[in-house]
C-alpha cells in the first residue's frame, strides 16, 4: 500500500507557490532574461522571481485553511496550465479581456482550439499535478499553530518586500515605468486577477430593465423617392497588412481591383478581440469611452436607425453570433461559423422583394477566424500553398501560415466582390452602398505572437489595423467623393456610428459630424 504524503496546509501553500513561480512561467522568464541583456543590476534580476513568489503567497494566502487550500489550489493549477499553454504557444496575455472572449466563446470555437499539444499539455500540468495534489494529506493542526506559522512568513514577506523597496526601490520603479507590460506575464497571478475583474465587473453591470435609449429623435432626414439600400459588412480578423488594396505584394484581392473601391489603408480597430470590437464598433461611444459596462444595456446604431425608419436585416456566419449587438432585431439570421461566408447573401432577395423601405442589411463574417484559417474557405481558393491545415500553428512554417491566411482573404475577397455585384443588380431601385470593416486583425508569428486579443495598449500594430474599404452606388457619388478626401487620413471604427447614420440618411441629435468620414475635408 502507497503511503500518502502528509503535510501542514502552510508548507503545501508554500511548496505551491514555490512550483507556480518556478514551472508556470516560461513566457515571463523568457522576457526576463532578454531584459538581463541590456544589463540590468543582478541584484534586481535575481530579486523578480522572489517578489512574485511573495505576492503570490500572498493572493492565495486568505485561501490557505485546511477546508480551502485545495479546491482554490486546483482552480489556480487550472488556470495556470491553461494560461501557460496559450502564453507560450500563441504569445498572448490573459487580461480580463481575454477572459471576458473566453466565456463567450461557443462550443465550436473551442473545439478548434482543442489538439493533441493542448490535451498533451493539460494532462501533465493538469491532471497529473492534480493527482498529486489530492494524493496528500493535509495534517490536522491547531488553530494557534497555523495562525503562528502563517503570520511567521506573512512578516517575513513583508519584512523582504520592505527591504527590496529600500534598497531597489529605484531599479523597480525605473523598470515597471519602461516595462509597465512584465506583470501581465506573471502566472497564475495575473490570470487570477484577470480572472477575479472580469467576474467582479459581470456583477457591477445593470440589469436588462435598466437599458439607456439613445437617438429618441431620430429621423429620416430627408424624404427620398429612391430608397437607400446599405451593406455593411463586418469582417473577422482581417488585418489590412495582407490586403493587396493596401500595397501588399501578394495579388489576394484581384476581384475589388476591378470594382471601383476606395481602400482605407490607416482604419483601427477598437479592441482586438470580437467580443470587445463588434460592440464598440456599433456603439455610440468612442474607444475612451466605451466599456462592457457602459455597453452592454445601452441602445446600439441598430437600434436608431431603426427608429427612424429604416429596416434592419442582420445575417451572420461568426461563430459568436453579434454579441448582443442585435438583441433588438427581428429579422436576424446566424450560421454560427458552419457554413461558408458566400451563403449570407442567401435570401436577402426575397426580403427585399417583401417592402419597398430604406434598408440598412449587416453581414458577419466567419472571415479569417483561426486558428483553423484552412477551415474558412472552400478549396477553389487554397490559391497560395504549401497552407497551414492545422489548429497547431507552432508546427507550420511561416510561409504556410502565412499562405493559409492569404488564403483566407483571397475568399473575402471573393465575397465583398460578389457583394458589390449584387448590389448593381438594385442600383436602379435603390441608392446602394458597402461598407466593409473588420472588427480587429491578426497577428501571423511576429516576435513569436499569434492570433489576437492582446491587451490594446502592448498588441502589435497587425491585431489593430484592419482592412477597411467602401464602394458607393452611381447616386451617392457626393459621399464617394467626401471619403476620397479622407481616404489616407487615420481613421477607425470611432467614426462608424456617425457616418453610417449619415449613408442610410438618418437625423438624431447623437450624430457627430467630426465622426463622419463622409463629410469632405475642410
């Protein structure tokens, strides 16, 4: 019979921590250790992984009776692995943004995350630490023993942390200034934390009675014979740098070079993951501005020009459905990402033939969604090969990753393409127009990151400047000419509210006109 370790709950929250700074940290060691080669004083490089085991002691310290330390130690093992799997694999950070996509991730977006590597890996920094950690006994002390050993070491972290403040006070202060970004790699402390805000800002949101109304006067703001009919279409992570519109070498848009688009080169996103960006981009708040909590019940660019008028078709192919955007939308259809993106224009005909109104119709991309990119278009368009046709980006080369994703926009292409035409078909009905934005980009393997979501103030310029582009109808030429004059200019999706309010010709007193870029330049 296999005797059971037995240990005091303090020694096993020590050992814990000690086993979370020293194997859950790859990612923050590897940052560390360029930092040492700019010649950082090896007194302070040393001191680092003392300090976040002290704090970590810390955060899990009110967590450490007999009763508790497990389960939570179970939850932060879980945590860790997974945070230490995407850090490493994909270079990303788990912010409380990132925390807030994954609970809103579905079934099938996570499957495609779901390989041999991540069952590999959860299952020795999982299941096994789990078996261990279960496999011991914790023994029975008395309530002044545990008290003393803990306050034993709560002194002795705090006399070490006052003592690393006297005397690297200032090599502290001067790197967290210059590298404000180190704590978001420190694991599980940061992804608790992470963790621990998001759940802390669902609780602080209103209750569905308390949704804001905004655009109560709006209006058509002028009477058309001719109706206008709008597409906007809203990409997945589509990054403008592997646009050929925009310069890029490779021919992935050879469809638009024949339609008479206008290509927004300088477009930013407002976050860089959908469940941020798709909301941002339809709110009448700005990045600044904006906030799950200012959002979530708070009316929407849907929802006034609906209002004045005009009617709302939203067809969508992205596997997270509209985040809430169109909550309020009767005619909503959604493919949830299992269908090809050509279908969304399946059926808006006959909605069309239903009522003769002003008609403002969103189509949502599935896009470039990886990190399965090969699943995203039909075979006809594996135009650039050899391709990536794994969820395991690490085992490509760069070429077929970045091929895979070529791939992936020569099909946008495709479809923003046969939009336009469909378009043509209702130019004698209607005064029509497109609008393609993507809700935020991509990273491809630069400096070691892959897919999106970083933090917005450290994610590289690839996960925030998107393909943007329009095409506008033979009678709205006035607007194709106001966006030429700022087609250069830096513009992002701060400027959609206001300025698709304009295109479907709706008046509200929440219109900015210095958001509009249909409105010429001075």
């Amino acid at each position: 019979m296999l005797l059971r370790p037995s240990l005091s709950s303090g020694k096993l929250l020590i050992l814990s921590t000690l086993l979370f700074v020293a194997l859950a940290n790859t990612r923050l060691y590897s940052h560390l250790f360029a930092f040492a080669k700019e010649g950082m004083n090896p007194l302070f490089f040393t001191s680092l992984p003392l300090v976040h085991a002290s704090l970590l002691f810390l955060i899990l310290l009110p967590f450490s009776s007999r009763f508790t330390l497990k389960p939570f130690l179970s939850i932060a093992i879980g945590i860790a692995a997974l945070s230490s799997y995407f850090m490493n694999r994909y270079g990303t950070v788990i912010s409380h943004e990132m925390v807030q996509n994954v609970m809103q991730t579905d079934r099938g977006e996570a499957l495609e995350l779901i390989n041999t590597d991540l069952l590999l890996h959860l299952f020795v920094w999982v299941v096994f630490p789990l078996a261990l950690l279960w496999s011991i006994r914790l023994k029975k002390e008395s309530w002044s023993e545990a008290l003393f050993f803990r306050l034993k070491w709560l002194i002795g972290i705090i006399f070490f942390l006052l003592l690393v403040i006297t005397t690297l006070g200032k090599s502290y202060f001067s790197f967290f200034r210059n590298h404000s970004d180190f704590r978001l790699y420190t694991n599980p402390t940061y992804p608790l934390y992470s963790t621990l805000k998001y759940f802390a800002l669902q609780h602080q949101l209103p209750t569905p009675q308390t949704i804001q109304a905004i655009g109560m006067d709006a209006h058509m703001a002028s009477h058309e014979e001719k109706k206008r009919l709008v597409l906007f279409i809203v990409g997945e992570t589509a990054r403008a740098a592997n646009f050929s519109l925009g310069g890029y070498l490779r021919e992935t848009n050879p469809l638009l070079a024949k339609q008479e688009v206008l290509f927004l080169p300088q477009f930013y996103s407002c976050g860089t993951a959908t469940a941020i960006s798709l909301p941002c981009l339809f709110s009448d708040l700005t990045q600044s501005q904006y906030s799950d909590k200012k959002s979530r019940y708070r009316e929407n660019l849907l929802d006034v020009l609906q209002r004045a008028g005009v009617r709302i078709i939203w067809h969508g192919n992205n596997s997270g459905f509209c985040k809430g955007v169109c909550n309020r939308i009767a005619d909503t259809l959604n493919y949830s990402g299992e269908v090809f993106d050509e279908k969304l224009l399946e059926g808006l005909d006959q909605k069309l033939e239903k009522k003769y109104q002003d008609t403002f119709i969103v189509l949502h991309q599935e896009g470039s969604h990886g990190p399965t990119y090969y699943k995203r278009y039909p075979s006809a368009f594996a135009h650039f090969t050899p391709a990536c046709n794994t969820s395991e980006l690490q085992k490509c080369s760069q070429e077929e990753l970045i091929n895979v994703y070529d791939n992936t926009i020569l099909y946008t292409d495709f479809l923003l393409s046969r939009s336009i035409e469909w378009l043509k078909n209702y130019q004698d009905r209607y005064q029509v127009a497109l609008i393609y934005v993507s809700d935020h980009g991509e990273s491809l393997g630069e400096n070691g990151i892959y897919l999106h979501g970083l933090p917005y103030t450290i994610a590289p310029d690839e996960q925030k400047r998107v393909g943007a582009l329009a095409w506008i109808g033979k009678d709205l030429d006035s607007y194709k000419q106001a966006l030429k004059s700022r087609q250069n200019d830096q513009l992002s999706h701060d400027y959609l509210f206001s300025s698709l309010l304009h295109l479907a010709n709706v008046a509200t007193t929440v219109y900015n006109p210095d958001l509009d870029f249909f409105l010429p330049k001075d």
